[in-house]
C-alpha cells in the first residue's frame, strides 16, 4: 500500500472497536482459573467457619490468596493500599512512612513478616468491627472489610467477579499486544529492508516515542500509539504527548530541512467516544495509521529513511 495521510472519515471508519487475539483470550482464561482455583482452598472454604488462622495461613500459603480475598470483598486494590497506608501511618505496622506499598510489595513484606500477615488477616476478616478505625476510614470501606461474614457464592458470581478485577490486566495486556503486532510488522520491514526499530526516548522529542526507525540517535519515522477500547485520562495525556512529539519533529524538519515523519497509531472503540480528540490526532501528524492499514508502514519507511540505511546490494 502506498503511503499517504488517511483523511478523518477513512481512519473513523476503519477504527477496530474490540481487539480480539486468541491468544491473549486464552492468557486471560488461565488466570481466572487461577483464581478460581485459589478460592477452593480447604482452609477458606464458605461453609466453614472462618478464623484468623485460616485466613493467615491462606494468605501465607497461596501466592493468590490475598487477590481472592479482595476480590471476595469486594475491594479494590487502590482502597487496600490505601488501608494499609493508614494502618502504617497510625503505628498499626511498625515502622517508618515514606512511600506507599503497592500490593506486591505487601505480599512480600507478609511472606516474612508473620506480625504484618496476622494483622492483614485480621483486617480482611473482621475489620467491620474495628472501633478504632472508625474514626479514619469511612464506613462503606469499612463495611468491606467483613470476610467472616462472606456467604457462599456460586462459581458464576465468583467468576464476573474475578473477571472484573483483571479488567485493568486484560486492557494494558490489549495494547501491549497492539504494539506487539505493530513491533511484528515493522520487523518483517527490517527482513526485507534492513532498517531496524527502537524505543525508548529521542533527543528530537520531549518523550518516550514506542518506535524509532531506525534509531533513537538519529530517527527518521516516529511512531507513538494507543489503543484505547474504553476512554480514561490517560488519553488526554497521550494525546497531549503526541501532539508535542510532532510539533517538535515539524520544527525540526523546518529548521534543518529534513523530511522525518511523526506517524500517530490510534485505535480502538475508545477513540470514538472522543471523536474531537481522534480528529486532532489524525490531523496532526505526518501519517496516520490502525490495525487495519499497518501494511502502509514499509511505504513509510522506504520514502522518508535515507538509502545509507538499507542493505546495500
């Protein structure tokens, strides 16, 4: 395919809505069978009744024990890091308060910690009923923090559940895997070419750019992309991002009269609900690409990087 600049309607129209990859689909199967799993745990099973050595034991056992826990409850991971500042910074947990945990981090520290994973447990199980946090965390987190009272779910419930949790997983997973087919495509035009990528950050942008071809020393096609099913504030950000990139490159073809090209990847369903955004996006910038023109890419490359970069025959 010829390269050239999509108009607005043409890259509307061409927009992929949902990512579907079988593969991905598959990655995400396993870890709810994970969890599913971990749930089934003897020690924490529903009709019985539950203790705070149960529930340690669990938490210390299961490398998954503490993401079922939250899960069962309800509660987020952001509200339990949360929780567990609070705890460190009225002297529940020993020592000093710099930085929050993030919840791998709390794993860790209980993995050895048996004093921090008994008072993690307690927390999880009858944290409703703790008087002296009233006073610090408001009453519907509270609420939450009620494992002994958890009924038995049946799997259906326990698995929307589960997947609701690995929603945030599942959708960074997504564009991880879009950047994986665009790193494929351009290393099928390195094959035929001999024009190698990188990423990371350029002198000629004030960001990280997610492609450089053929270096990040010296690029003469940039490419930076998201993929976006849902909409997030992160977009802005993005796009914000994207429109510096090519304003800087734009000078700096001006100024040394080059002809380096900015090219803005952007997909997905969530792009669409921000249609004014989408239009900018497609607007400024030399080429704009999706899933379904990714095959425009070795034109790109061959009319805007020099012929010292190709093999030489």
């Amino acid at each position: 395919m010829p390269a050239r600049k999509l108009t607005f309607q043409e890259a509307w129209d061409s927009t992929t809505i949902f990512f579907v990859d079988e593969a991905l689909e598959t990655e995400m199967d396993a870890h709810l069978d994970k969890l599913l799993a971990s749930s089934r745990h003897p020690r924490i099973a529903h009709e019985n009744e539950k203790s705070v050595e149960d529930l340690l034991f669990f938490l210390r056992e299961d490398a998954n024990g503490l993401d079922v826990i939250l899960n069962d409850i309800g509660l987020s991971g952001e509200k339990f890091k949360r929780t567990v500042s609070l705890l460190r910074k009225i002297g529940r947990i020993p020592g000093a308060f710099t930085t929050e945990w993030s919840v791998e981090k709390i794993k860790r520290e209980m993995a050895h910690d048996p004093s921090l994973a008994r008072t993690i447990a307690t927390l999880l199980l009858d944290g409703k009923r703790d008087v002296g946090l009233r006073p610090y965390v408001p009453r519907y987190y509270l609420d939450m923090l009620n494992y002994r009272e958890l009924e038995a779910a049946a799997r259906s419930t326990r698995e929307i559940r589960y997947k609701d949790s690995l929603i945030g997983t599942y959708g960074a997973r997504k564009g991880h895997q879009v950047e994986a087919r665009i790193a494929s495509e351009l290393a099928h035009v390195a094959q035929s070419t001999g024009v190698g990528f990188e990423k990371g950050r350029s002198r000629f942008v004030s960001v990280d750019v997610d492609f450089a071809i053929p270096s990040l020393e010296d690029p003469w096609v940039i490419i930076m992309s998201s993929f976006q099913e849902t909409t997030s504030s992160g977009q802005t950000t993005k796009a914000r991002d994207m429109q510096a990139a090519y304003t800087r490159i734009t000078e700096s073809n001006s100024r040394y009269r080059e002809s380096r090209a900015f090219v803005n990847f952007v997909d997905g369903g969530g792009w669409l609900a921000r249609k004014s955004d989408l239009q900018r996006l497609v607007n400024e910038c030399h080429y704009f690409l999706n899933l379904q023109h990714l095959d425009m890419l070795e034109a790109i490359i061959r009319m805007h990087v020099p012929p010292k970069y190709f093999h030489q025959k």
